[in-house]
C-alpha cells in the first residue's frame, strides 16, 4: 500500500460544529406529509445481520424523513416487516448462507428511481457479493439524481471502482471506520485528522469519521461525543441519520455536520441518563429526535 499519496500540506482549519453554528445553517423546511420530506431506500440486511438495516432506517424516520424502504434478504424481509411496521419491505435473493445477491439489482431499479436518498452496506456480510451488487446497481444509481450513503461493506469495496465513484460525484456520503478509511485510500492506517481530506477529494464525497467530517474542501470537527458511541450499531445509527437528513433535502455536506452532530448528542444524553458505557444502538435511535428539537428552540 501506498502511504499518504494525496495528503494535503496545509489542510484548512476545521470549523467548529456547534448549535449555534448548525442554527445558522438551518434544514429544509418539513412542511407537508411524509412524501414531502423525503423518502429513504436502505440496502442491506443479510439473514445474520437484518438488524444493522433496521436501524439505519429507523434512525432515518427519527430526524425526520417520511417513508422508509428496507431491502433485505428474501429470508428475513417478512420477520423484518413485521418488526418493522412503519417501513415498506422488499425481498432480495440470497446465497445458502443468506448473504444477498447481485442479482438483487434486478428489484431496486424502481425503488432507487422513487428514492430521494439511498443507504448502502447496512448489515451486508459478504464483501465480493456487495462489490458485485455496487456493479449491478450503477446503472440504476447512475439514472437517479439522489444522494447515496455507502456504509460498511459497501464502503470498503469502493476502491477502484472509478466508474461508479464518477457517477456518484457531488452526491456520496462515507461513513468510514479507520480500517475502511484506509483501504480507500490504499495506505497502511487511517488519521481522520490528515487524511479526511483527501479522502473526500478522491472520492468526490463528504466523509464523516471520528467526528470529523470533509467535503474536499472544508473541515468540520464536532464538539460533542463519547467513547461509549463505540457501540454494536451505533455506525449504522450515524449512517440513518445523515441518509435521513439527506432525504429531507439537506445537502450532503450539512446532512453529515447535522447527523454526526445529532449522533454526538444522543450519546451525550444517555450518558447522562444510563451511564458512559451500556446503552445501546437502538436507544440512540430513540434519543434522536430530542437532539434535534433542541436545536429548533
């Protein structure tokens, strides 16, 4: 692997993401029903992992967005729905071992086509597959004109497909961990302090990791968050989030500022409600929209 190939000598000053800061630079209005402020397509959702999906959408309908789609292996979709009762479900093929087709491409096309933003990598487990599919999807990802989010293995197998990454220009999310963050730039190890920017400037994307966030030519540090955010679906959370503020007409670059902050502060109050390490996921979800009225007042 290369090391530091595209790092910027003299990176701007990242600017401070504070209520104040995020008051100024406000949301698309949600006047209207739940069209209206956006509909959010999720895909992933292997037969071991259908939770990850789960939550990245649930996290979505909390800051807001209207309708939800979860795409998933045909083997849990019907458990999924009825878990689920606020979302629209679809069924994707998958292998003996449950993990979701390429030729699941095939039922997205419309979906993709109705979707105002779309999550995925959420809950996929197998990476060869998830490239496959990523390339079975371009075509459908390439005729829309909404916001993508790559998460996990989606995200990890982005290199190299220059294509698809021409075709997502101006539109990409990435929520990178530090070991995908580095397979994206194809070095050794991952800094979010040095290496966001040229991260999103590869990729002509916003990225968000370790409560930084770029978009090739600004920074943004959050000022909230806690090591208890490490936690089993915590990541899937952060990417529902930003997909949800997405959906709701928020540029990419404002929708990850909003979501990571948002994220941030839902820890920040469990914290304070249960403690520095215990909650789960699922709870951060719940804490969302209590973050994000604070910052209507």
């Amino acid at each position: 692997m290369s090391r530091r190939a595209d790092r910027t000598d003299s990176p701007p000053a990242a600017r401070e993401v504070t209520p104040a800061m995020l008051r100024d630079w406000p949301l698309p209005d949600t006047d209207g029903g739940k069209y209206g402020r956006g509909q959010i397509l999720v895909i992933g959702g292997a037969r071991g992992t259908p939770g990850a999906a789960q939550l990245g959408g649930l996290s979505a309908l909390r800051v807001g967005a209207g309708r939800l789609t979860l795409a998933v292996a045909e083997s849990v979709a019907v458990p999924l729905a009825v878990a689920t009762p606020e979302a629209g479900v679809v069924g994707l093929p998958e292998d003996e071992k449950g993990s979701v087709l390429p030729s699941a491409a095939e039922r997205l096309h419309d979906a993709i086509g109705r979707a105002d933003a779309v999550v995925i990598g959420s809950g996929l487990d197998d990476p060869e597959l998830t490239g496959a599919l990523l390339d079975e999807l371009r075509p459908a990802l390439a005729d829309s004109t909404a916001p993508v989010l790559l998460d996990a293995f989606a995200l990890g197998v982005l290199a190299g497909r220059t294509g698809l990454v021409a075709d997502l220009a101006g539109r990409l999310v990435l929520t990178p961990n530090a070991e995908e963050g580095a397979r994206l730039l194809e070095q050794s190890d991952f800094d979010p302090d040095s290496d966001l920017l040229p991260l999103a400037r590869r990729y002509g994307a916003v990225v968000t990791a370790k409560g930084r966030v770029a978009d090739g030519a600004r920074l943004w540090r959050i000022t909230s968050g806690h090591s208890g955010l490490g936690t089993s679906g915590s990541g899937d959370v952060l990417a529902g989030a930003i997909a949800g503020l997405l959906a709701r007409g928020a540029e990419p670059a404002q929708a990850a500022c909003w979501g990571t902050h948002l994220h941030a502060v839902a820890g920040d109050r469990l914290i304070a409600a249960i403690g520095p390490m215990g909650f789960l996921a699922r709870e951060l979800a719940d804490a969302l929209p209590q973050a994000l009225a604070e910052l209507d007042r």
